[in-house]
C-alpha cells in the first residue's frame, strides 16, 4: 500500500453571525464588495480580516469562481509579486486570460486545477506559451485526497483553504480540514439557499462519521462586534490516529 500524505490545512473564512458566507446565492453579492457598502461596524471593522488574511499561510487555496467574483478577471493593474503559492480549482473556466495572467503574475507558483487537460482554452493557451514558468496546470479528478496529496507532493507542507461552501463541505467530508479560523461579522444574512460556511451533501448522503467534531482552541474580540474562532478539527486524517479514516491506498 501507498501512504498518501497531506498538508496541514486550515480553513480560514468570513462569515455572518448566522454562519452565512456571502449576502445571496447570486454572483452579484459578494461579502468583499457588499460589507463596506453597509453604515455600520461591518463595514468599518472588515479590515481586520484583511488583516488576518495577510498572515495566513503560504499556500492558498480558492476556487475560479470566487476569484471571478472579486474581479479577477477586469483587473487592469500590473499586480505586486508575492510570495505565496495559489492553488485554484477551475474546472468551469471561471478565469479567463487577463484573469489568469493577472493570478501568474502576483504568485510565486499557480497551480490550477481543471477537471482534463485542454478543458479550459484560457489554461491550455497561457500553459502552451510559456510564458509563465510559474504556471502549473494540473487534473482535478474531483478527488480531494488527489489532490492533497499533489500538493504535499509540490512541497505544500501548510495549506489555508479559502473556497466556497461546496468545496469546503467536500473538503470537510474527506477529513481534510484539520483547523479553522472564521472570523464572525456583525450581520444577520438569512435565506435558505444563501451560501454558508459548509454546504455541499448533507448528511443524509452520508453518515454521522463525516461530520466535523471541533476543540475549541480561542476565542477572541475584535473591534468593531467582530470576534475570531480558532478551533482544531480532532477527526481530520491528519489530527486522528482512527484507521477508519485512514489515508493509505
């Protein structure tokens, strides 16, 4: 048999006091746009996420079509390079050519995952032109564990995951969160179909084995009625010794 190794991961997240991660299913809303338009301490506490978004780990997790919805595609700015690695599930081709350039350039390294090779024209172009050497294209086989594992094997060692509420309840279901830090603003959402922090198969899909079970680490007060949540996930692989969850193939 083969151990598969992983990253250490932590899902790091901003969401409402009701545990929603955007203002409507709608591409239209986005928390990043919508909360500074609000007048109240959401809107001028926001910037203490940022602020913590900025220490988060090297390795960055996202999917295209978040990074579509914050704009990554208009941008016209020559971006700043950083030091940290991108790793973007696209396989809708959310970003298109500026969007992905645009990722190319601010990243030490971009891999982009897309379900087969020549899927996304946009990726299939920019990684055929060499233009970037930074740029990895990778198959998203729609295996979490694959796909882990793909990125311990890249060097990954630390990995924070920014994704929406499908990806993270995949994530979730496959025990590969292994802490969380959710940042809790000052607002009430609502709405039955509103994306939350963890969505994808419920439980009935399932078993009671896949659900999350939580050991509060912290708790801390922000300014502004904003307040962090640290906890360890005490039955992702990485955390526990319980071989029904474990990762050898």
């Amino acid at each position: 048999m083969i151990e598969m190794k992983f990253p250490k991961t932590t899902l790091f997240m901003l969401m409402s006091a009701d545990g929603k991660i955007s203002f409507s299913k709608y591409d239209a809303f986005d928390f990043d746009r919508d909360i500074p338009e609000l007048n109240s301490d959401a809107s001028i506490g926001l910037q203490q996420y940022y602020d913590l978004e900025s220490e988060t780990d090297l390795w960055s997790l996202n999917s295209g079509r978040v990074l579509e919805k914050v704009g990554m595609n208009l941008k016209k700015d020559e971006p700043a390079k950083t030091p940290v690695t991108f790793v973007v599930i696209d396989d809708k081709g959310h970003l298109d050519d500026n969007g992905l350039k645009y990722m190319a350039k601010r990243s030490d390294k971009l891999l982009l995952f897309d379900k087969e090779y020549g899927n996304n024209p946009s990726a299939c172009k920019l990684y055929e032109s060499k233009e970037f050497n930074n740029f990895i294209y990778c198959q998203w086989h729609e295996n979490p564990e694959v796909l882990m594992s793909v990125l311990y094997n890249h060097g990954c060692r630390d990995l924070t995951i920014q994704t929406g509420g499908e990806l993270n309840g995949l994530f979730l279901r496959s025990h590969l969160i292994d802490k969380l830090q959710i940042v809790v603003s000052p607002i009430l959402c609502g709405g039955r179909r509103t994306p939350s922090l963890i969505d994808g198969e419920d439980l009935a899909a399932t078993s009671l084995k896949d659900v999350g079970l939580l050991k509060l680490d912290s708790v801390v007060q922000l300014n502004n009625s904003y307040f962090v949540m640290n906890y360890t996930v005490t039955n992702s692989i990485n955390n526990s010794n319980n071989t029904e969850f474990s990762h050898y193939f």
